[in-house]
C-alpha cells in the first residue's frame, strides 16, 4: 500500500500523490530513513500520527462566521423553554482545530445568559497536537480577528504579551477528544442538538462526502441544526439536508424537519454581548455550483489540506471551496456544442489527475469561444492544484467578470481572500449568498 491510500484511509482526504509523497520524505529525513518500502512497512500508529499532522494544518479564529453562533443560541433558548426542567442541548463541533469554535459557542451561550448545567458541549479532532492546544486554551492575536473584541474582556486572562487563556469556566464546559468523524459511534452518543461541521467536506471527494453527511444526520436530532462552510450547503443538500433562512449562518436541518423557532427570512435576536460585526447584512444559505469541475483535492492548504475523517471544521488554510456534491449547472445556452463538448473534456481530465491535458483543453476552448467562463473557473482549479494561486485568482476573476453569478468561483475568491486576511472576503461571501437567494427564488 502507498502512503496516498494510507493518508487517504487515515483522514479521508484526496490527497495528492506530491502531498502525500512529501509528507513522507519530511518524516523519512526527520527519522533518518533512507527507503521508503522501509518507513512504512515499519509505520506504527504513533509515526501515522505524525504523518498525519504534516496533511492537517488548521487555521481558525474565535468567532468566525458569528451568525452562525447566534442562530445556534436563538435554537439551544428555544429548545431549553419548551423542553421539561431536566433538559440538556447537546452541541457537537467536529472537527474542532484548536477550539476556536467550541469556545466561540460556549462564550455566546454564557453571554445569552444560558444556564451552565443546560448544555454540554463535545469537540473532536484527528489531530492530538491540535486537541492539546484546545485543552489547554491559550490564544494569540491570529485568534482574535472580530471588529468587537469585548468577549476576550470578559471571557479571557492575559497571560503573556500577546496570549491570552479563556477562563476555567468555560474551558471546563468544553469536553475535547481525539478522534476522526468517522470514529464517531452514532448508536454510542446521544443526539445533538447543534453540529458544527465546517469546512471539512470540501476537502473530501464524492463517496465521502455522503458518507459524512450520513454520519452527520445519524448524529444530528430530528429537529436539530447542522452548521456548514458557505461553500458546503450544496452538498449536504444533496445528501438528505436543507437550507435555513437565517441570515450568512449558513445552517441546515434535516429534510422534512419543522423549521426553527425563528421567522424564515429574519435575522436572529442578536445574544448578549456577542460581537457587533456578527450582525447581517444579507440573506444567507448557498447552494448552486455552477460549473461540474472538480479537480482532485490534493491542494496544498498552506503547506497541506487541513481536514480529515474529522478534519478542521472551522479552518480552511487557502481557497478549495468546491462543493463537492454541489448540483451543476448546465452550460449557458449561448455555448456552442463544441465548446460544451470541451468544457466536458477538461473536467473529465482534471478528475483523472490529467492536468496538463486539461488545461490544454481549456486554452482550446478560449480560442473557439474567449468568453467561456467555465473554462477560466477550471483552469483556476488546475493553478490552484499547481500552488499557483495569485494566477488561480486572476482565472477565478476573469470567470466572475464573464459570469457574475458564477457562485463556484465566488467561493473560491472568498476562501482565497479570507485566507490573506482580505477584508474583501466578507463581500465575496454576500456576493455568493445573494447568488443563491436569486438561483432558489427562480
């Protein structure tokens, strides 16, 4: 067996051959082993481990996408008042980095003024390195980016010049363990009642993508919500969920499930003391890929894709926001059918790993038809595979310039610019919302 599939089994994630192929030649060198059949006929799960960490980078922040924390405390209130006294919200962050996100959820459901004793709030990671950070919550600035820093006030101690640890209060409602989604026993664990499960699946190909969404639902409560990366509503629609109405909190329920307590179209009651810039300004769910290219997922996130069976829900280290079950649209009627019959070839191409041969055919279709959208959204997928990325942004910008409701290449621009700390990303994110407020309304 070659070190992708072992990767691939371990974490889940599409990795590349390079990737895979230059985690462990930095292991081999670090170990002094000069032969590869060698390192892994002798991996131990201790040194998997360690591979491992070199393919999951994570990068999260507190806070992140706010409106999602306040939908999730408007359901935890709503559940707590029409539930008997001895009633507990179960929340569940998978994965969960460094426990950004947990944390973000603990301080706003004590800023909601949540009783402690109600709620309980589980977070897993692959990553042990990432799960010890967590547990012992300390925060430097790169932690800190909402315009509103009065949480860190109140809910952490400055330890250092630019650290900060979060209170024993909090860090104790918080139960941190490593482990994959897919280790997660749905029959084993109780249901929750909120799922954050952020950024994960778009690093995962077609298969396992739906079987993390099944492993999502079968944790998930009939009537809980489930909170996704804006570039993942697609594909967990595809796969037995729907879209909420509340504003860029990009949540979902169960198919069929009775909407939440909150009026559809309306943003949440903002929770006490929760950061200002969480407040909306545009609708929000997303969902419409407009183009089927999909090259194989083997970017390198920051120096490698960060997710796993139980990767970085709320961490996305630069711009791979394809959906990967997201539905397609078809071609725009103005193509010609040989352009169309192009457009099929450079997907099919990138799919099989044939890059250069795709890009090829996306040059050919330019020539015939220099207004092909598609053809630069793919080609910023190839620059992308290649680390390429200021030429993948250039190609994702062409695309969006021909096609302006080109949600795909909108998302990828978003991640790509939340990455570099562009203040533009927040833009590209309503951008895309409204994408898919319009494409739903039609």
């Amino acid at each position: 067996m070659n070190v992708q599939t072992i990767l691939r089994q371990a974490t889940g994630l599409n990795l590349s051959k390079s990737v895979a192929e230059r985690a462990m030649a930095s292991r081999m060198e670090r170990l002094g082993v000069a032969e590869r059949e060698a390192y892994l006929a002798a991996l131990s799960p201790d040194e998997l481990t360690q591979l491992v960490e070199l393919v999951v980078v994570p990068e999260s922040w507190l806070f992140r996408d706010p409106v999602a924390f306040q939908a999730a405390v408007v359901h935890v209130k709503a559940r707590l008042s029409d539930a008997q006294s001895g009633t507990i919200a179960r929340i569940l962050s998978v994965p969960c980095a460094g426990g950004e996100e947990p944390y973000s959820m603990a301080m706003a459901l004590s800023d909601a003024g949540v009783d402690p004793e109600r709620y309980t709030i589980d977070a897993w990671d692959i990553s042990p390195v990432c799960v010890a950070r967590a547990q012992a919550g300390v925060y430097g600035r790169n932690a800190f980016r909402s315009d509103d820093l009065r949480f860190r006030e109140r809910h952490f101690t400055r330890t250092g010049d630019e650290e900060y640890t979060i209170s024993d209060a909090l860090r104790g409602k918080v139960r941190f363990r490593q482990g994959s989604l897919f280790a997660l026993d749905a029959g084993r664990l109780p249901k929750y009642d909120v799922i954050f499960c952020r950024n994960l699946l778009i690093y995962f190909d077609k298969p396992t993508t739906r079987d993390a969404a099944v492993r999502l639902s079968a944790l998930l409560a009939d009537d809980g919500l489930l909170f996704a990366g804006y570039a993942e509503v697609p594909a967990f629609c595809q796969h037995g969920f729907a879209p909420l109405q509340f504003p860029r909190a990009f949540g979902l329920k169960k198919e069929g499930a009775a909407p939440p307590p909150s009026a559809p179209g309306k943003a949440p009651v903002p929770a006490p003391g929760m950061p200002s810039a969480a407040m909306p300004r545009t609708q929000a769910p997303q969902a419409h890929s407009a183009a089927k290219a999909s090259v194989p997922s083997a970017t390198k996130q920051s120096g490698a894709a960060r997710a796993t069976g139980a990767a970085p829900a709320t961490k996305t280290a630069t711009t791979r926001a394809y959906a990967q079950g997201a539905p397609a649209a078809a071609t725009p009627p103005t193509a010609s059918t040989a352009t169309a019959t192009l457009l099929e070839q450079a997907r099919k191409l990138a799919d099989q790993g044939r890059f250069a041969e795709a890009e090829n055919a996306c040059q050919t279709c330019l020539a015939q038809t220099p207004d092909a959208a598609d053809a630069y959204f793919i080609l910023g997928l190839l620059n992308e595979q290649a680390g390429q990325l200021e030429k993948a942004e250039q190609h994702w910008r062409r695309c969006i310039y021909l096609r302006p409701d080109h949600y795909e290449a909108l998302c990828h621009l978003a991640l790509l610019a939340e990455h570099n700390r562009d203040p533009g990303a927040a833009a590209l994110k309503a951008r895309a919302a409204r994408v898919y407020q319009r494409q739903q309304a039609s």
